[in-house]
C-alpha cells in the first residue's frame, strides 16, 4: 500500500498519548493500517488541506471550528479518548453531517466496578483497619474483630446509575445472589429488568440497601443531588460508595453522616484534587478513601486503543462504529463532567 | 406433645453455645420440637440412662467413650458444630452402628469466600495502603497511585482444594470472567469440570496463576506442602491468599517470598495464634494480615443452628442427613485441623 | 391536560395494528399521554398542517416524501413496528434532521431463540418422528430409539449472526455448556468475547459444529452466500438450522445436502411463502418443517408497544431513544429482509 | 505390575455390558488397573474363594448372600450401573461393614433434562404438529399458527423432585429468566435456596405453574400421587411433563385431564411398557409421546464408565466415593423405581 492509499488519521489524544493507549502491538497496527498525522490539538487548522481533505478520522479531541470541519470533507469519526465531551467543537455540524464522535470510556468500567466492590468488601469485613491494628500489635482475633461484619451475599444492595460502570458492578456482584435494586432516570425499566436488577426510586434505592454504590455521571441537573436528608435517610452502618464524581453528592454532609456513625462510606473521587493536606476527610473513621484511582490502569488504558482500532475497521468497511459509545445529540450538551487532566 | 414424646437430643455445643449457633427463633423452635438437655461435656456418661437412653441427637462433640455410646440405643446423629473432628469418640463403633456424625463448617465458606476476594481486590489495587498514605497525606493520584495495579477481570486464578470453601470462592469469581484453574487430588477431575473450573496439577496452579486461593485444609499428609520452592515457582508479582490453616505453608518461606519482592501474600491464619507482637509479619511490606477473622461471623454462626434444625427434621422423618456435610469413614482419623478454642 | 397540550403521534402501523402491539393497559396509557391520529399510511401528507406541523413521532413506517417531512419540523422519531426497512422515505433526510428511525424487531429474538433451541432439541433426540411413530404403534423403546440421538450439552455449536436473535440464542444455550463458536463480520471481536463466545470465521463456525443456527439477516452481499460447498463442509451428521430468512441459502442445495443424509436441518422460513403444496421440503425425511411461525407470538408483537412507549417518554425527557433499535445511516440501504405482508 | 499385584473387580452389569457403558478408552484402562473377572451374576458364590477372597471392587447388581458377602473380606464397593437398587442383598450388612453402594444414574439427568425441556418447547410452540401439518400441506403461516403458542421465558415453572435430574432440568433453563419453584419433601429448603429456586409445597408448585416437570423416583409413599383432582387444580392450559416414573401418576387421570382440553401432556414413561399397541394414548391430542427415550443415550452410559473409574481410582487412594451416588441405609427400601430390563 503506498502512502496515498491509506486512509489519513489526526492524532491529537491529549491528554492521553498514543502510548498510553495502545499496545505495542496495536500501535504497529495502526500505523501500518492508516496513515498517523500527529498534530498540535490547538491548531488543527494549521494542519493546511492536504490533510485535512483527506483526514477520516481524528482521534482525541481538539478544539475544531465550523470553518475546520468545513475543511474536512472525508471525516467520518471523531474518536474520543480522553472520555468526557468538551465543548470545543460545534456537535450539531458534526451530527448533521453524520460524523460520529465516540468516546472509549468503557474500559473503566470494569477496573472501577472492581475496586468498588473491592471497597464494599473491605468496608463489610474491615481489612484495611485490621490490617493497620495487626502492623500495631493491636488486632482482635477471631469474631472479636469481626463486630459489625457482615456479608455481601445475600445482602441488599443499591446502584445509582446503569450506564456502563453500573451494568459492570452488577456482573462483578453476580456470584454473591444479592438483591440489587438500581435508579437510573435515563434508563428504560425493561433495560434495568433484562439485566436482572430490580429498577427503583432513588427513595427506595438508599432507604433500603444495605450497599448502595454511585456511578452516577455528572449532569447539569443532578449536582449534588445527595445531600445530608438522603443519608439521613439510609439504613444505620449502611455503606455508600462513590465512584463516578463528588459533584453529585453534598460532600460535607456525607461526611458529617459518617463522622455521627449513621453510615459508613468509601470514595474515589472529592470535591478538589489533589486535597488540601489538611482536609478532614484524611482523618475521618468509618471512611476509605482512594486518589481517583479507580479506573485508571494501565490495562484499561491499552483498551481504549483495542477500542479505537475496532470501530475504525468496521467504519473502513463502511459500517457504523459498535465498540466506542456514541455522543448523542440530546446529552452532549447535558454532561458536565470534568475532564481530567492526568491520566 | 408431652414431654416425653418429644424427642432428645443432648446440648454440649462447647466451645460454642446455643445462643451463639441458634437465632432467637430457631432456639424457640428447636426447644418446642425437641426435648434439651444440655450437658457438661466432659461427663455425658454421667446424664443417667433415663437421657441417655432416650437421646436421639447430640449436638456437639464432647468426649464419647464405647461403653456410654452402648447405653444410648436411639443415637443417630451427632451434629458436630465445632466442624473440625476430635479423635474423642469411636468413630469405628459410630459408622458400624449407622449413627451419622455432620459438621457444620459449611456455613463459614461463603464468609470466607468473601474475605478472601476482598483481599484479592486489596492486594491487586492497594486499597489499604493508598488509604494508609491518604489519611497521611502521602497519596498519589491517578494514575501515579497505580503502579502495579492490576485486575482479577481476565486473569489467572489458581484454588487449591475444592470443597466448600474452593466452590464458594469459585461461585464469589463468577462475574469476573477469570480463567480458574483448581488443584485436589481428593475431588475427581469431572466435578471439577462440571463447576466450569479446569483440572490441574499442584505446579500448574502454582506456575500459571496471577492469584493462588489456598484452602486446603490440612490432612495428615499435605503439612508445610508449600514451601520455598513452590514460592519460587509462581509469577513474579503474583499473589498468594492463604484462607485455611497455616500448617499447609511453611510460613517463614511464605514470608521470605514476599520480602524478596517475588510474590504478595494475604494471610487470615498463622504458626502460633495470638501471634507474638514483635512477629516480623507484623512489619512486612507486600503481605496483608487478618487476624483468624474469615469465617467467624456472626451470621455464619447463626447459619449453623438452621442446618441443625434442618438434618434433625430430615433424621426424624427417616431420611438421611442432607445439609450439614458427613464424616466419613475414610477420612475421618486424616483431618487435622485444630479445632478452636474461642469462635 | 388539554386535547392541544398533548403530544402528537400519527399511527399508520400497518400491518401492524394498535391493539396488536399494544396491551390494552398499554393503549390506554398511549391514548392518554398522546393524541392519536389513525391516519391511512399511503396518505400521510394528506392529513394537513394542522397535524402535521404538530406530529413529534409517527408510529408505523408509512411512505413519507421530503416535502412531507418539511411540513413535520417538530418530528422526533418514526417507530418502525414493522421493523424491517423499507425504502421508502427519505432516510439521508431524517438523519440530517435528527429524526430517530427505530425499529422494535427484537421483540422476535426471544421467541425465535426458544423455537431455534426446541427444533435443536427435536433433532437431535427425534421429537418428532418419535411422537409420529408411537402414535402409529411404531415406537422404539429405550436404547433401540435413540439411534443417532445426542445431547447439546458439550456439543460445538455454531452461530451466524449475533444481532439480537445470536444473542437470545446465545442466551437461552448458556444453561447447556455448549462450546459456541460465531460468525458475524459485522461485529467487533471484543463484543463476541464479552458475550462469552468465540469469534470465528464463517468456514470455522460451519465446519466444527453438531449444530449450527443460521440467524443473519439478509443484505445485499449475503444472498445465497451458503450454498452447496458449505453443506458438504459440514460434520456429518450436523445440524442445520434456519431461522432468519431463507435468501441467505442456497435452499435446494440445502434440501439435496439432507435428502444425501450428510446433514439434518430445521428452517423457519422458505424462498416462496406460502409454499406451493407439491414442494419436496415437505416429504423430506430429515428435515424439520415450520411456517414462518418463530417470532410471531402475541407475546412478542404487545412488547412493541412496550418498547414504544418507553422510547417516546424517554424522548418526551429529552433523551434518546434507549430500548428501540435504530436505524443506521450507513446500513439503512443494505437491509434486505422482505418485511412481512402478515403477522 | 503382575496379575495379582492389581486390585480385582468382579464384573457382573447385567443389564448392561462393560462394551455399553465403557468407551474403549476407559475399558482399556479399567482392565489394565484391575484383574476383571467376568461373572455370572446368578453365581458370584460360585466364583470361588481365591477370586471372592481378593475381590475389592463388584461392578454390577448380582444376587449377594450374607454368606457369599462374609467370603469377600476386602471387599470396598458395590458400583451399581443399573442404577435402581434391587432388594437382592443385605444391604445392612453393607452399611454395617462400611462397603459402598453406589450408582450411576446421575448420568441420564443431563439428556433426560434436555429432552424435557425439548417437549416443553415442543408443547409450547407445537412443534410437532407444525410439522405433521406441514407435511400434509395443511400448515398455517405466521401468526396464524400460533394460537396458544407461548414462551418458556418469564413463565412460571414447577419442578417435583430435586435430585439430580431436577437440579439438571434447573441448569437448563437457566438462560429463561423463568419463575421456578420446587416441591421436594427430601431435600431443605436451604439447598433449594442455594440452587436459586423457591421452595414450594406440592400444591403450589402445581396450580400457579405454566410448565410442571416431574421427576419424583418413585417410592413406596408416593405410588399414583398425582390424580385427578391434582390435574384439575392446574392452571388451564398447563403442560405437565411426566419424565421419572408413570406410577408417581393415575395415568387414566392425566389422559382424561388431556383430553377434556384442561391441560396439555408430554411422557417419556407408561404404565405398562411396552404399551399395547390400542392403548388410547396414541391416538390422544395435546398429548406428546416417548417411548422411555429420555435418559437411554449412548453417550449417557458411557458416562458411567467413567464414573466407575473415578470412584474406584478415589478408593484406591484411601478415599470415599465421590462421583457415583451412595445408597443410604435410610431409603434404599423406601426406593420402588423398577428396574430396567433393556438399555
């Protein structure tokens, strides 16, 4: 294949990288495949139209005006993989245009459904807090240090949220026959159903769970949606679990629950990252913490590029993309959360 | 009923007690269908032949000499809820006469289970010590606090021994699409295969996995089987989760393994338990400790009382024991875990 | 809420009809969120502005020109009962616009599945010829009538197509621990894996199979792709089955591949429906016989309504059609099925 | 090894034969690990002492006296692949003396649940009529086939009986998202529970179920339990599938319950076998016939053959029995369930 036969790609993955999100492997893949146009994300135009004209797919997401896409007659696919959309390039040009944007951050939901339920088992059984008494001399042996554990199977257990991250943790719970209750306004009840979970309110989600874990994504109506009435509300030494971002919750009031004993909880996310050394969440008990840890593994990353390749072969073969997750017209615009800017 | 019609059974649960085993409601049933008498272990000979001869059940496993098991005609079951077999009575004389003798340690494999996924997860994603350096405000974010971080999703899982405890752990790994391999050479190879788990050899399961569950519980033959060369042969940054008996490992290799950086253990049992406060375990990086805490929940105890009350129904009705798991003549006298000595 | 405050839906779901897809309960509940205009499907433009100009979705698939559809500004979503893609409405068009195409077809995998299972079951333990001969006083018994008879479970199976109905099939097999094999070029590997199967090539799936299911739908490039050579590539012995459309087989070669006893074969669906009285299928020993019954279960046509309803009050949120297929600008032309002039 | 260094086997399998339940694989192993000495089943007492005095392993049901048993001192196990327990030898000198008695008829619960399930299928879309019809020219097309057809999946499902050919019917129908309750005097509640399905007296499970499968073995309690006034209470249009024993039923019940249209029948067993060839079951509609096919595969019995080998590998070791199932002291003459004649 010479050069000119191969189909042209802009690279502009900031913050990711292409060697973050691909395997050797796969990268060779790509590069023998397409033809790479590494690019500035912040000057796309400046690319000239010997590219751009014959650009199909960009992979990342720069900023693009309505002049550059103009410019860009043969782009089938914006692939996202930096996962939250931005509004830095005109979606209903794109979408009128049947240009698909994609986004990959699928591949976060297993290693984030893993470590909440790896949360949710430290909180029941207390590992963490045995573990740190035993490095001390200080661990009760035997059901002297099991007051207060319980088990997950057989448990109730509540999620908020059944998009990819949800339907994960619900397969991760699989093999423990728990009894698992889901809200999730943006999802049919036969959907919740087929998946074997019992849809519900959020009233009924946290008043009756003995888990309940948040995988709720960020959207302009939803922030900080959980607030002190809604822990208060939870059964007493319930666990609450957030995994997705802290602006859904009240952050305040979800410590205050814990500090009074009502609810025990964990979080991989906090109202600032990093946190100030100071903050009283560090010292707080009865809460486990994580430094936004949960989906970014090296593994989860590699996917992405999996991902990437896949939906580009089936966009070659001039099908529609399947892997990737979609932007819609109707939420593009409603997704608020923040991107990140580490990986 | 009249006193008399109810049947006996003699109560000598030691070292645990009714109330321990029995929720309030099973305790009330299990005094309304039968007729307590609730003995000083080290003297059942001593109960008169007006018990003895009447007693039916004997809940426990105090100390049964040949001659008092001639005085009781009507024996046909000792529920042995301490679960692990004392060389205290005929077992010879027991089989022969057709009385069956049950244990009860069926209800700490899902508690167990449990634990020991919660440890997997501990041990693949850092979850006690990013919490240890987050309330010391030494956490790193991100990626940054990955190194290492892995998933069970996919990985290789080796279990070595399949009875209760090997399948509640494969039921408690069924959402993680893990490839499981099992080592017991006590189980023929098609029960493993009909439990979706492939039939290996000890080295296999040692050498090819990411995550080695032992539960084996130790016999006559398999004491300190896996020593410094079976660590040795796992893969580098592999884990090692010990959930049964320390006497199956020679611990001070177990330990010499993980500070040699070769492999990461989590370990719920020990040499000497209590464990001697200046123990190097106590200090050492890459191992998590729990403190003989895996089984012994409260709800799991409570779930032996329910098997009791349910073989005991099954018995008066002439059928066999179902639920509880059977001594056998076999491998009665091989058994040689210790029991405990506090729940 | 007043005539004029409700939304509009135009109903032209021929030939379909409402109180087919819609349980009463159902249809109440349409009537009573949206104002219904029954309209005659080959006169849509006929129904004025006063309709048109209000109509947000139209239920059935009537032919709509472009200057119709201008006098539509606030259309949301055609929902296609009928389900199969017709050409006959400006496609390019409503994707520009943003119009949802959707199509409730998969209502049918689930009853297709179960008949595919149970023609799979009747071949291979003789069902049918069992039943014919004992109610002739020509049975055999035990052992002497089970020549040739076998089990699914552990068997290799195979499974072209993995839309909707290879999932439902899929699904309803997973109780058998079969070893399933699929073929779909339209499918990302990673997806086959997810659903716990194996992705394979077409020649892999027919060659290695005891059973395989034929569930593609038709497209302009897999008319008649399985022909003679793939029948006698086949195990012998294998089983063949049909239920998508017949256009996909080379159907004479399939009647000569069974009448040589090389292969047994099942089919739903035939070149000509209703099939002229003389056909050879008919008398064709080895061959299972089914009038295009798979999916149309009164069950499965009140799901549409379900499923429509569902999409329009998620649509009616602002929010994207969910539990409905969508039509694809990229595959909109490439479907072929016949749609069905009958229920 | 030399002749008399293997372990011996008597082997006596009427009716069976070691060609019908050993693949040549297995045979050939089973005789280079053991001496197998081929007897007349009506002789053993004749095979004389130096063959008796050695034999450890008996592979078949032969006619044993006590004193034909006090002549075999090493004897371990009775491996009946027969699989009914004839009343031909002393069973309490067996238990007393702690040799197994086990069978292997956990081999037909896979295929027998397999072609139950093939009838309910067959029942609830008409299978086998659709093709007779076809056949004939008579069929109709679409939906116009499919009065009272109707799906496995979502119903209401009752199972009488638990063992293993309930637990495997369970397996089966896993993938059907279907309402199963059970009825099993002998077995707790707490194992139903484990197995997913929902304990239920006989009642129950027979008047709010669609699909009702029997396979309860016969007992001396329970001939003809299930009469008249039982198949009234069922739900109009239930199937009910009889798959163990015809004597669990009044046979003249069910097929008058059949034919007054109540509800619809499949059996695989009769209560005289072979059946006369003017019984008016042949001739009776909504009622699907078996010649006794269900469990009498190939491919059933060749299983047993390997679980002879498993288990006897097990108690060479020093092991109990595990695969085959143990016969108890408390049912072995409870047990009714005629023995076959033919395979």
């Amino acid at each position: 294949m010479t050069e000119t036969d191969r189909r042209l790609a802009i690279s502009a993955p900031d913050p990711r990288t292409l060697d973050l999100i691909f395997t050797n492997e796969a990268l060779a893949q790509l590069r023998s495949k397409y033809e790479i146009v590494e690019a500035d994300p912040e000057d796309i135009a400046g690319l000239g139209d010997a590219v751009l004209r014959r650009a199909r797919y960009i992979i990342g997401q720069p900023p693009l005006s309505h002049e550059t896409l103009d410019r860009m007659p043969q782009l089938r696919c914006i692939l996202n993989v930096e996962s939250n959309l931005m509004n830095n390039m005109p979606y209903d040009v794109l979408f009128q245009r049947g240009i698909h944007v994609v986004t990959t951050g699928q591949v976060f939901a297993e290693p984030v459904a893993e470590i909440g339920l790896g949360f949710a088992l430290s909180i029941a059984r207390g590992i963490v807090d045995a573990d740190v008494d035993f490095r001390e001399g200080n661990e009760l042996w035997g059901g002297d240090g099991n007051v207060g554990a319980r088990q997950i199977s057989g448990s109730d257990i509540g999620i908020v949220g059944f998009g990819d991250l949800g339907k994960a943790l619900n397969r991760v719970l699989s093999g423990f026959r728990a009894n698992i209750k889901v809200f999730d306004p943006w999802m049919p009840r036969s959907i919740l159903e087929d998946h074997g979970v019992k849809p519900a309110s959020l009233e009924e989600v946290l008043t009756t769970s003995d888990f309940v874990f948040v995988v709720a994504a960020v959207t302009s109506e939803n922030k900080g949606f959980l607030g002190a009435d809604v822990f208060a509300s939870m059964r007493k030494g319930a666990a609450f679990i957030l995994l997705s971002r802290a602006d859904v919750v009240d952050f305040d009031a979800l410590m205050a629950a814990v500090a009074s004993g009502h609810i025990v909880a964990a979080s991989d996310v906090y109202p600032q990252e990093p946190l100030a050394k100071d903050h009283p969440v560090r010292k707080l008990k009865g809460f486990l913490r994580s430094a936004h840890r949960a989906g970014a593994l090296d593994s989860a990353f590699k996917k992405m590029g999996d991902m990437v390749l896949e939906d580009m072969d089936l966009m070659d073969r001039g099908l529609p993309p399947m892997r990737c997750k979609r932007a819609e017209r109707e939420t593009v615009s409603r997704m608020r959360s923040k991107p990140v800017t580490k990986n």
